[in-house]
C-alpha cells in the first residue's frame, strides 16, 4: 500500500512538527515509505494521521498539442482566459524550466512515455519526416520500449487513455495493432491513432497534400511515365494484362493521384480515424463533436475506475491546427480562433476536475498538467497568427534547440502531499514524468536500459534544492542541435548552440517559406565555435557570450564537449521508425472500417455535454 504522506530524514530533531493543512490533513517535507511511515504512526499517532492511509495515487495527466507557454495565465498572459489551468499552479507546484525531449509531437510523446531520448526508441530520424505520416505506415512506438504504463499496468493500475496517440498503430499487417495503445500498457484507448490536421477538416485546405503541390508538374510528369510505361509493355508482350485491366490501373492511379487535393480526398478517410480500443468508430471523423466525445468518455473512465488506482492520459487535440472549436467558445476570446481553442480546452479540464471532486477523488489523485512541445509560430491563414505563443522564449514547434520550441508547462497539483502556490525554477523534463509515476506506484525502473528521466518527487516538495539533471540534449530528428548544462554550484545554466536552422523572428524567409524548420542542410547554420548563452540571465537567448563577454567561455564549451562525448557513448543502434521504408503509406496496413479503399463507418450518437 502507498501511503500520501511525505517522508522524513533520518535526521529527526526537535523542529520536526506535523503541518495542518487546509482540508484537515498533514503535510511533510518528504514523500514516505510504507515501513517508515508505519512506524512514525505505531509511536506519534497523532490526531487525524489515519486521514493519510491511502492506496496508490491516480493520475491524470493532460497533455496539449502545440500550446506555448505564454498562452496560459499562470505563466504571464493576461488576454486568454484559463481559469482551471490556473487553479491547478494556484493549488500546486508549477515547473518554469520544463523541457519537451523534441520539438515535435511523435518523439516528444516518445520520450515522454518511455522516458528516454527519442533517438534512443529509433523515433529520430535523419531525413526530412520527423514524425509520423499516415495511420497506414509500419512505424511506431517500437514493441521492445517499455512505457511507464506498462510498470503501472503492473502495480495494479487501470490505465486510460483519450485523444491523441501519434505512436503508430500497426507493424505487418492491417488489424496486428504492435503499435497500438493497448499493446503498451493501457487498457482502454478512446481517440484518434494519428493527430488533428488540416485534412480532418472539409472547410480546410488538405494539409497532407500541401508538399505535393508543391511540386505538381513534378509528379504529374512521373504518372504520365508510368501510364506510358504501361502501355508501351502491354504493346511489346512484356506484360501478360488485359487493355482492361491497363486502363483501370492507369484510372485508379489518376483518381489517386487527384484525391490528395481535395478536402473530400482519401486522405481524410485514412488519417482523420476515431477508433474505441481496436475498434473504428468513425471513420472520417467528424471533428465539430470530436471534444464533446472525448470528454464524455474522460469523465466516463473516471466515474467507471472511481476506485482506483488508475492513470488517466487525456491527450488533447487542442490546440493544433486546424483549431476545431464548437460553437460555445467561437468568437470569445481575445485573440481569434486561436485563443477560442485554449479556452475551450481550459473548460474541458474544468469539467474533469470536477469529476475528480464530484467523485472524492481529489486529494488522492497526482494531476499534471504539460504541452509536448512550443507553439507552431509558422501556423497561419494570411495575417490571421493560428499558433501559439512562447512568451519571452525564442523559435518554436520544430525549431531544433531554440528554447519556444521546448519550454513548455509544468503544473502539478496533489493537495496535501505537494505544497501549494510554489514555483520551481529547475530544470525539468518531460521524460521525468517516468521515474515519478513508476516511484509512486511502487514499481521498478527498467535496468535493462538508459533512462534519462528523473524522479521529481523530491523537487517538487522541496527535500532537495536542485534538479538531478546536469546536462540535456536537444535533438532536432537525429541532429544534435544544442546542450543545457545546470552549473549547480554557481547557479548558472549554460546553452551551447552547434546547429540553429534559419528563422526570422518577422516572419519573413526561412522556416516560413518551409512551413517547418528542417534540421541539416541549406535550411540550418552550423556554429564553431557554438552559440553560447547563459539561460540564468538571457533566457530569450538573445545575447550570445563570446571569450570578450564571458571568462569562462572556453572551459564551459569544453565541458559541454565532454559531456557530449559521453552521451554519445551511451547510444546504441536500433531500427529506425521514421525511415522513408516506415513512414511510407501501405494499403495493407491501413486501418478501415468498411470496404477498401472507400473506408466509412460512424459508430456514434452526438454527446450533448
């Protein structure tokens, strides 16, 4: 049995006394052992202690798609209004130096659940796809990783998981689901196996389609090759085909080729999928009920697993384009489309709060509230900004090292065990969420692997003063871009640059032509020396040291360097999911309900939430 009580030193002295908080429990510097805990009670016994006997935490953990940091109040905005986001930094801790492990949605999400550098799953690739393409792809959370809700899974927990996946779903075959959610721990998956786009939306233009017209004459240059090629080998008896069967191949392949622009294309069939465990529910989705859906089956799963102990991932959709909004919150907020989704998700997270309190279960259940990674800067309709905003931090969503693109939210809120209203300026990860959650449950972390994770548990209630993390390491795909190091001893956090990609802060050239910052070639600056900052003082990065500014200049780069060396000493080789062999869309493996290629089912009534 768990035990929501903080642990004490060993060094018990006099000034050691039991704290009473607001909702008539005690409070402790320390999260305690059982056995420890045991004993302190058979001895004090206290009044009101058996109030802190309880069984394992739940958890609920909301995660947004692509929202800045500087969009929600508690982290300095004034304009949008999140009021239930805000509770929870009110009523517990709030992180100001937590880190995505990637500036984009699938090896964030990686890292997060297998609390690892993504380069380390194979979800890091070197080419130019740095996430996943199609729900039809054979890439994906490889089978091997063990997920934090695997180890819960075993500790007893019951683990949901609504919304967003992006991880991939299947290897093989169509229906062998290695990927899937269910096959890494959770035991029920309500939401969307790929990730909000602009395809999901008819009104919009298709989003999957936009690097192809690009380059149209391109590409219809090479389907009028092969329909030649095919007519010029049934010509000369190379192949043993019908004029029928040649001028149906060479349809399809133009009624293919046209449906990647169109809104009503097969792109929207494939990708935009609502699927309940293994099960297709809709197919395409229909995005205006998409939330109102995904909320019902949240607050269903709570009141189902009330008790507990279960792990509740509520993934949102909000807020990555294409901005589905319903009707209640259009035209309300201060800043467009955009701030009308953060401040439905904002309401969406109050009403699971509520079921949280509705149900008894707030004070024994861990929330954490974080974004995967920055706003999308480059997100725009004309004049009219569609991503987020990253406050004082540079760059953003796929921007390499540069701090928009992974400075993201931290708040955790557990009443009784973690102390109110307090801000940590430590550097944090996403991939901390690991250890912690696998320390809570009692579990045991993998030994067979690297886990660059740490237990936050003693930050957050103020036993220790200072992150574990020494050093952290900012991939863009494979690419190392750039290197944090905490100085402890002097309090200074140091950055070195060795690869920017080429962003104008305007808006003008740069990744704003591309749509997305690439990580190697014409697109990214190489730095030698590295561009060094010192986050301690410019965390807008905007000043860069040089020997002239900094004293310590040289020595600071060459530790860097070392420990550079050293991280590199601990990756091994492993099969590479975002290879182009794995991100390429295969009919066999694609996920339909119905009849091939005309995929369409609808399994759902309207929620009316």
């Amino acid at each position: 049995m768990l035990l929501r009580l903080h642990k004490f030193s060993l060094q018990l002295s006099s000034s050691t006394s039991w704290q009473s908080t607001k909702e008539g429990m005690f409070y402790f510097p320390c999260y305690c052992s059982p056995s420890l805990f045991l004993g302190l009670y058979l001895l004090l016994k206290p009044p009101g202690l058996q109030a802190l006997v309880s069984q394992k935490p739940n958890v609920v953990i909301f995660m947004a798609d692509d929202l800045g940091i500087g969009d929600i109040g508690c982290y300095g905005n004034n304009t949008i209004r999140t009021p239930n986001i805000d509770r929870l930094a009110k009523e517990g801790v709030k992180l100001t130096h937590h880190i995505a492990a990637a500036p984009l949605c699938t090896p964030s999400r990686t890292a997060f659940l297998t609390g690892r550098y993504p380069i380390r799953s194979g979800m890091a690739d070197f080419g130019g796809i740095r996430v996943l393409q199609w729900t039809g792809g054979s890439g994906g959370l490889p089978p091997n990783e063990t997920a934090f809700t695997r180890i819960l899974q075993k500790q007893g927990y019951t683990n949901g998981l609504i919304g967003k996946w992006h991880q991939g779903v299947n290897c093989e075959y169509r229906n062998d689901h290695c990927h899937h959610p269910l096959k890494h721990g959770f035991d029920y998956f309500y939401g969307m196996p790929f990730s909000m786009m602009g395809d999901c939306q008819i009104t919009q233009p298709p989003e999957m389609a936009a690097p192809l017209r690009t380059r149209l004459w391109f590409y219809t240059q090479w389907i009028a090759l092969a329909v030649l090629s095919l007519v010029a080998a049934k010509l000369t008896h190379l192949v043993p085909l019908s004029w029928k069967t040649v001028f149906l191949l060479a349809f399809f392949g133009l009624l293919f080729f046209v449906s990647w622009f169109s809104s009503y294309g097969f792109i929207r069939y494939w990708n935009c999928v609502v699927m309940r465990n293994y099960e297709i529910t809709e197919q395409p989705m229909k995005v205006e009920r998409t939330a109102s859906l995904m909320l019902r089956e949240a607050i269903s799963f709570i009141e189902r697993n009330q008790h507990g102990p279960f792990f509740l991932f509520v993934s949102f959709l909000h807020v990555h384009t294409p901005l589905v909004t319903t009707g209640n919150f259009t035209g309300k907020s201060n800043h467009g489309l955009y701030g009308d989704n953060v401040e439905e998700m904002d309401w969406m997270i109050g009403r699971i709060l509520n079921a949280l309190d509705n149900q008894g279960l707030r004070n024994n259940t861990l929330v954490y509230f974080a974004s995967d990674h920055g706003g999308h800067l480059e997100a725009q309709q004309g004049n009219v900004q569609l991503g987020g905003w990253n406050g004082i931090f540079k760059g953003g969503k796929a921007m390499g090292g540069w701090e928009g693109g992974i400075r993201v939210p931290g708040l955790f809120r557990w009443p009784g065990i973690l102390p109110e209203g307090t801000a940590i300026d430590e550097p944090t990860s996403l991939m901390d969420i690991y250890p912690t959650l696998v320390h809570l449950a009692g579990g045991t972390i993998p030994q067979d692997r690297v886990i660059d994770g740490r237990n936050l548990m003693p930050l957050l209630q103020g036993c220790v003063k200072y992150s574990e993390h020494e050093f952290m390491f900012h991939y863009c795909g494979a690419y190392l871009h750039a290197v944090r190091w905490h100085q402890k001893e002097s309090g200074n956090v140091w950055k070195a640059h060795y690869v920017t990609p080429v962003f104008q802060p305007d808006g003008a050239g740069g990744c704003y032509e591309l749509r997305f910052c690439p990580c190697s070639g014409e697109g990214v600056t190489h730095h030698d020396p590295p561009l060094l900052f010192d986050l301690s003082r410019d965390p807008s990065e905007a000043m860069p040291l040089s020997p002239d500014t900094e004293a310590v200049f040289h020595a600071v780069l060459s530790r860097i360097d070392k420990a550079v060396d050293e991280h590199r000493r601990t990756l091994s080789p492993v099969p590479q999911q975002l290879s182009l062999n794995n991100i390429l869309w295969k009919p066999w493996l694609q996920p339909c309900c119905g009849m091939f290629p005309f995929c369409w089912c609808d399994k759902e009534n309207d929620a009316n939430l």
